[in-house]
C-alpha cells in the first residue's frame, strides 16, 4: 500500500466526517461507540500470524440534568440515570495470509455480557414519576470480517477495519434500560500508530464513522457520529516486561440528523469529550504473549449525552 492510496483512505474516512447537518441528535443518549474501546497499542491489528483472546471488563456511570430532554426506548425522558457493567471476550485470528509487502489480514468478534440499570423521570399522561428499570443478558455482538494492517517501519504503522454491531441484545420499547440497542450499525475505522522499540514511547490515533441503521420499534433512526480515540504513553522495562504509563483521551460528534417519528425532539446537537490515565503491562514469552491494560476516561463537555466514567479493564493473551 503506497503513501498515496493511505492519503486517500484518510481522504474517505474525514469526508464522511464532513456530511454534515445542524439538526442533530441520538435516541437513548449513546450510540454503539463506547469511548476507549480502540486507542491504544493493545487493540493494534497482529502483524504476524497469531490467535488472541482477550477478556474485556467495562464500567460505564453517567446521568443527565433534570433540565435535559433524552429519548430512552420511545420514551421522552429527564434527568436520567445510568450504571453498568459489561464483559466481553473477543476473539481475533491473524491467518498465515500475505496480501502483499508489509500487509497482513486479520479478524474477529467480541460477545459482550451487559448488566445495565436506568431511571429517568418519566411524563405519561400529565403525570410525571420517576422510573427504574434493570436489565442483564447478551449485548450486541462486534464483528470485524476485515482488519488490515500496514507497517512502513518497525516502529511506525496503519490499519483500517470495518465493524459490524449486530442487534442482539434484548430490547423492549418502553422499558429504560435494554442490553441492546436494537440497530445495526457499520463502523469503518482507520488508525495510525507508533511504538518506539528503541525508546518504548507510543503514539496512537483511532479514526472512526458510525452509520446506523433504524430502530424499527421506535421507528427512530440515529443520525452518523465520528469519534477520534489516541493515547500517549510511555513503555519501560519492568517486572520481566514493558510497564506502561501515560494519557488516553477521545473526542465525538453527531455529523447527520435523526430521522424518524419517533425523533420528536426537535434539532440539537451531541457531542463529548473525555481523557484519563491508563496504565499496561506487556510480557512477550516463546509460547504466548500477555498485554493488559488499565483505563478511566471522565467525560466532560457533553452536549445531550449523558455524562460520567469510563473505567475498562483489558487482558489480552496471544499465541
């Protein structure tokens, strides 16, 4: 892959970025993006052939101002608040197939457990209440059939992968809180990275567009966002491996509008930024090699989302 066909792939991704609209918003105060997901070192595509699984543990609490309006299920509701919990293995298969110098191929899925609890004040019928519901089981499964990876040096490399969310988690229209989102949605993702091997310092930009399809229940169909996730960080040789530390940080943005009757709530806009530290630890042995990595992201400058923490939790072994 030349220098220019990587231009012109950055080219695709940003002008999808840029069909924009001003009348924008998001059913359920969050989309499949979770902030954190693909930032760092650790979520890289494998340049050789390798077999990974990794267990993922995230923890999600956030609420929104009494004064703020949020669609939740078909539901226009205020002042709602949520905490979860959820848990995923993925599993990521890098074959022994060359697409060409420095090109490798790989794909995965990750299967999430979701553990979820919502209240919001709810109006129905003149009358408003406030409402709590609980939900736990299978969230929306994570394909990704297409991963590919560039390197231009040791140091230095690109990869881009497509996403796919399937809708099957539970979800019921009506009731706050849902282990799915009851969509699908395509997330193209183009990413650059640098890890000295020398010097242990890392660099690392994750690009991403969100298409979303519609809710057919509340017949609700949430506009594109585009989210950037990086990480600064600094790796030193420690306890038998690379002892990482430094800064992760992302930002989001709805770029189209929603669609749909159920989107009632008029124009406005959604967007959030976040960052915190995170930590890792690397071990590379004959057999395997072990990366976890440690992360809390503090959402702030958020404009009708809900806002709150990012705790995750990644253990990764590759063979």
């Amino acid at each position: 892959m030349s220098s220019r066909s990587i231009a012109r792939l950055v080219a695709l991704v940003l002008s999808w970025a840029c069909v924009c609209s001003v009348s924008l918003a998001e059913e359920g105060g969050s989309g499949h993006y979770i902030p954190g997901s693909m930032a760092s070192f650790a979520d890289a595509v494998p340049p050789k052939e390798a077999f990974v699984a990794r267990y993922n543990l995230l923890y999600y609490g956030g609420d929104l101002s009494l004064n703020r309006s949020l669609p939740l299920a078909g539901r226009i509701t205020a002042g709602a608040e949520v905490e979860s919990w959820a848990q995923g293995l993925t599993l990521l298969w890098r074959p022994p197939l060359e697409l060409g110098e420095n090109i490798s191929y790989a794909m995965s899925s990750t299967v999430p457990f979701v553990d979820v609890n919502v209240s919001a004040e709810v109006t129905a019928g003149g009358t408003t209440v406030r409402r709590s519901d609980s939900d736990r089981g299978l969230g929306d499964v994570v394909l990704m059939p297409v991963m590919l990876n560039y390197a231009f040096s040791r140091d230095f490399s690109t990869n881009f992968r497509l996403g796919v969310y399937a809708p099957t988690g539970d979800y019921e229209r009506g009731r706050l809180a849902n282990t799915g989102k009851n969509f699908w949605t395509i997330e193209p993702t183009l990413a650059l990275g640098y890890f000295g091997q020398e010097n242990g310092r890392e660099a690392s930009l994750f690009a991403g567009v969100d298409l979303n399809t519609e809710n057919k229940d509340t017949d609700y169909q949430s506009g594109a966002q585009i989210h950037f996730d990086g990480t600064l960080a600094q790796h030193l040789p420690l306890l038998g491996g690379l002892v990482g530390g430094g800064v992760s940080g992302f930002w989001y943005k709805q770029v189209e509008a929603d669609t749909g009757g159920g989107a009632t709530l008029g124009a406005f806009k959604a967007m959030t930024t976040g960052f915190g530290p995170v930590l890792s630890y690397a071990y590379t042995g004959n057999e395997f090699s072990i990366v976890s990595e440690l992360k809390w992201l503090r959402e702030f400058d958020t404009v009708n989302r809900l806002e709150g923490d990012y705790v995750w939790l990644k253990v990764l072994v590759k063979f």
